[in-house]
C-alpha cells in the first residue's frame, strides 16, 4: 500500500480529525509541514492544491483537499461511516457540531493575550456547557445495540470510543493544553 502524506502547518488545526480518523483506522502517516512559503508556493504552482487551502492528503494516487471530503473518503474507504444513510447522517450531526468547537480553536494563535485569556474561557464555557456533555451519551445513542453496528458506525475519530478509546475527557484535556495548563 501506498504511503499516506499529510501537508499541513506544524500544528493541530484542520488537520487533527484526519491524524484522529488516520490513527482509527490504523494507517500509518507522514507528515510534510508547510514551514516557509516556498513549500506553499510550490503545492499552489504545481496545481495540488485546487482552492489554493491546506489541508492536503495524498492518498491511493490521489490529492486531496478539503477537510470533509478526505475525512468522508479516509472514513469509507475504511468502513467507519456507518452501516446506512441513517447513521451517516447521525454520524454526520454529531461530527458537525465537534467541528464548530473546534473551529473556535483556530483563531487563537492570533489573539493577544487578554484576548486569548477571554476567548478560552469562552470556549471552555460552550464545551462544558453544550458540546461535551452531548457526546458524553453519543455512543451509546449511535451504537445501538449489535457489536456490528458498534463496528460499523465509526466515521471520525470523536465518535469511535469503542473503536479506539478515545474518550470524552480527551477533548477536555485539548481544552486544558491550548490553555496551557
């Protein structure tokens, strides 16, 4: 099998739910970082990069960008997004809404640090008080009952807790790491 080649900064950001749904699905990566513009310059100028944004995989032959299209394509072609269109679409919902918690990380870098202080107890406040506390009974809602469903429904790593022992506290100790905690 071909090697799979993650292209991102050397950071979380977009990239994390691939690594996350990478790791899953137990295939081994490389990492390429974009760390100078040269390196940028050269994926735009050689055409790898349709909409001229990272991330960006290579994999099975192909380059890929998008965050949810090479998640939806990592995730099927590795039979963790769901058994129909019922659990892709719960699947779906519940990833969305991790998506949006997490998109409020992406800012931080460029916040000064009296802002930074009130942007992170703000997202601390949302997680606490919306976002974890729906996924602390997602699995067991989106698992059902069969071991196959419990096998099957897995499409990105925030909802794969059998699958991978990822846990709820994980995202919270995201929370304290970007804190600095």
């Amino acid at each position: 099998m071909a090697k799979v080649v993650l292209h991102y900064f050397n950071g979380r950001g977009r990239m994390e739910t691939i690594r996350w749904l990478l790791a899953v699905a137990g295939v081994e990566f490389e990492e390429e970082f974009i760390t100078a513009p040269h390196k940028y310059e050269k994926l735009v100028s050689d055409g790898d990069l349709v909409f001229g944004q990272l991330p960006m995989v290579e994999i099975d032959g192909m380059k890929l960008v998008q965050t949810k299209a090479i998640l939806n394509y990592i995730a099927g072609k590795y039979n963790l997004y769901g058994k129909d269109l019922k659990q892709r679409a719960m699947i779906d919902m519940y990833s969305e809404g991790l998506r949006d918690l997490m998109e409020q990380f992406l800012v931080l870098c460029i916040l000064s640090p009296a802002e930074l202080k009130t942007r992170l107890e703000n997202i601390q406040a949302k997680a606490t008080g919306r976002y974890l506390p729906v996924y602390s009974v997602a699995p067991s809602t989106l698992l059902m009952t069969s071991s196959a469903v419990q096998t099957s429904i897995c499409w990105r790593p925030q909802l794969c807790w059998r699958r991978n022992s990822l846990r709820f506290s994980q995202i919270s100790q995201m929370l304290r790491l970007s804190r600095g905690g």
